[in-house]
C-alpha cells in the first residue's frame, strides 16, 4: 500500500498563536508557515506532521478526530501544556483510566495518555 500520514489537520482561529501552542507542546519546528497555514514538523522526524489551517468558523461541539497525545509522565506533562495555556475538558472518567481530556485556545479536544513504555 502507498499511502501513509503524512499529516493532522487541526483547525484554528489564530495561526500563530497555534504555532506558537504546539510547537511547545510538542517540540516541533516549523516547517513552512503564512498566514492562513502552517507545518509543524518533528525535528528527528519520528512522527507525522501537525498542519494548522486557519478557519473564520468557530469550533462547535466535540471534535470527530483528536489527537492522543502519549507521555511518560501523565501528569507531569498535563501541568505543562495547561502553563502552556491548554485546559482539562470536563469528562466523565471511568476507573483506572489511562487519559487525560486536555483542550488548546481553539477548544480542539487531545487527549494525554500515561505510556506504558519509558524511553529507554
């Protein structure tokens, strides 16, 4: 098969803001940005792309697609990204889960989930 992706998409309001939101967030680099798009790239090239598109549309409810965002440290790395500006979804959650409903300035849902692996 030749397909693989290459990018996710994530709608925002003000573009720089976003870059300046994510590529915090996630250590990314900028890989191309204007005013109305950007590429945010992983600098070892690990992972896939993140793009953001500028959208004069408000968010409106729940997203259809989110990001799940793994971390080593779950709680350690929700502190950072809600210094970051992101904020915790109010969310029903079951017991002994695993995630954390984190939201950007845009109110884009992602969700950060305890890793059951550590980086070695």
């Amino acid at each position: 098969m030749g397909l693989y992706v290459g990018s996710t998409v994530i709608n925002t309001a003000d573009v720089e803001r976003a870059i300046a939101f994510w590529t915090a967030a996630l250590g990314y680099i900028v890989r191309s940005s204007d005013a109305t798009f950007a590429v945010l790239t992983d600098p070892a090239r690990r992972w896939s792309n993140v793009s953001l598109q500028l959208s004069e549309e408000p968010k409106r409810g729940l997203n259809r697609l989110h990001l799940d965002l793994y971390a080593t440290d779950r709680e350690a790395e929700v502190a950072r990204l809600e210094a970051l500006g992101a904020t915790r979804v109010p969310w029903e959650y079951k017991e002994g889960h695993d995630h954390i409903v984190m939201a950007d300035f845009d109110g884009n849902e992602f969700c950060v989930i305890q890793s059951p692996y550590t980086q070695g």
